[in-house]
C-alpha cells in the first residue's frame, strides 16, 4: 500500500499536465499522425447510426474520423485552444460534431451513453489510470466498444519519455502512461468490463529532414518536450539533446541524413461487457 506521506498529488499534477498539453501546439504534432486515428476508427467498425465519444481527442483527429463516416459525434479535451482547432478543423471539412471541455476522469455523460468511446494517445496520459479506465467503461454502452491507442514502453515514443526521465525525473508513485501500451495492464485496468480485447501492435513513421529538424519542431509544439528542454536549463540542455539524438539513431532507419523512424504503438479494441 502506498504510504500517504508519498503518494503523488494527482490533482497538482493533473495540473501541471493541463499546463503542459497547453503550451506548444500539440495540432501541429496531431497532423503527422493522423493515419493512427483513421486506422482506430476502421478497427472499431464505427457504424453511421452509432454515437460516438473520443476522449483526449487534441485537435480532433479520431472525433473527425467518426464524423466523416458519418457517425454523431462528441469530442472532449481540457485544454480549451485545442477544441477551438477541433471546431475549425471541423467547420472547414463541412462535418458536424460537438465538442466539450472536460476532464478524462470524470466524463460529464450518464451511464451508457454511447456506442463506441475512443482514445488516441490521450487518455493515456491521465494521471489516475484506474479512474479514467472506469470512466471510459462507464459511459459506454454494454456490448459497445472502446478503442485505445497508446505508445508502448519499448517503442520509440516510449523510449523518449524514458529519455526524458532521466533528465527530468517524473513525480514519485505515479504509473507511467506507457503502460497503457500494454494488453497486460489494460486487463487489469478495465477488469470485468471486457467481454473481449482484441490488441494489435502497429507502426507509424516519423520522417524528417533530419534529426536535428525533428529535436526543433518538437521542441517548438510537442509540450512534454518543450517542458523538459525548460526544466533543464541552459546547463542540461546539450547533455538531454544528446541522449535525445542518440535515440534517434537506433531507431533510424534512413541512411542519407533523413530521419525515418518507424514508432511502435498499440491498437486496443475492447468490446465491453
């Protein structure tokens, strides 16, 4: 049992996360991988009758794939400048959807309220793994389904974050987002909501002019990355680009000075119980 002396204050953090996911521009990271939701949305087999919850949704990128195929639509984020690219994206493809401000764990909808509830590299995030699971069961219908996508520990997002954390270590007693990327902890984590999960590893591409380009964008709009160039400084800044660069060279798979580097994620659809 964790003691109370050390348990991590969610709320603070949850905070500072807010604070984070709102600095940069995470639409300008969203844009490249949007080929990730796309896939999601076909593996769920949204139908056009079918109402639809994304959740974390950034600037809208799964919320926008159910719109296309025609589905009712509503969208959820806390961080209320990318809702407003969500409206504008939306607004400019002609599609309807509705989005709202909001917190993963504590989804303001009944129980039940929709067919299928997805999350793409968003709720992960959420610093109360067990609550935002819940959460995502709760307002799903029985026999709907939930769809997830998430980095995995040992793919290169997830590596980066490990990175990252030896620099800037992350708060005590808190379970790495990461582990979302695992069949194992979405098991323990949805529990006897699951009639059926059915988990595929997929690859997505990261292609850059080099790596160093990929260092700047990302330091310009990814806020995890812009926080942690911030957090250490002027003095840690080259000893983080390093280790960061050196990353990037195990997982790259062009050989001209071009940065291809594949990052493996997992694609989780949960049939709920």
């Amino acid at each position: 049992m964790t003691d109370m002396a050390t348990a991590p204050d969610l709320a603070a953090i949850k905070q500072r996360q807010q604070a984070t996911w709102a600095s940069g521009d995470y639409h300008m990271i969203g844009t490249q991988i949007l080929i990730v939701s796309e896939l999601l949305i076909e593996a769920l087999d949204v139908h056009s009758t079918e109402r639809v919850l994304d959740v974390a949704i950034g600037s809208g990128n799964a919320a926008l794939a159910a719109a296309r195929r025609g589905c009712a639509v509503v969208g959820l984020d806390y961080v209320p400048a990318l809702l407003e690219r969500a409206r504008r994206r939306a607004e400019a493809e002609g599609l309807e959807a509705e989005f709202v401000e909001g917190d993963a764990e504590a989804l303001p909808f009944d129980d039940g309220s929709f067919d299928v509830v997805s999350s793409v590299f968003g709720a992960m995030f959420a610093p109360n793994q067990e609550r935002t699971a819940g959460e995502l069961a709760r307002v799903c219908r029985p026999g709907g389904r939930i769809g997830l996508v998430a980095h995995t520990p040992e793919g290169f997002i997830g590596q980066l974050f490990k990175t990252n954390a030896k620099h800037v270590p992350p708060p005590v007693g808190l379970r790495s987002p990461v582990l979302w990327g695992t069949e194992e902890r979405l098991r323990e984590l949805f529990g006897d909501a699951i009639a059926e999960i059915h988990a595929a590893k997929r690859h997505y591409v990261f292609r850059y002019r080099s790596p160093e380009a990929y260092l700047e964008y990302w330091r310009r709009y990814y806020g995890p990355t812009m926080k942690s160039f911030e957090a250490v400084g002027e003095a840690g800044r080259a000893a983080l680009e390093a280790d960061l660069l050196d990353l990037i060279a195990r997982f790259n798979r062009a050989d001209d000075g071009t940065m291809v580097v594949p990052s493996e994620y997992l694609e989780t659809v949960i049939v709920r119980h």
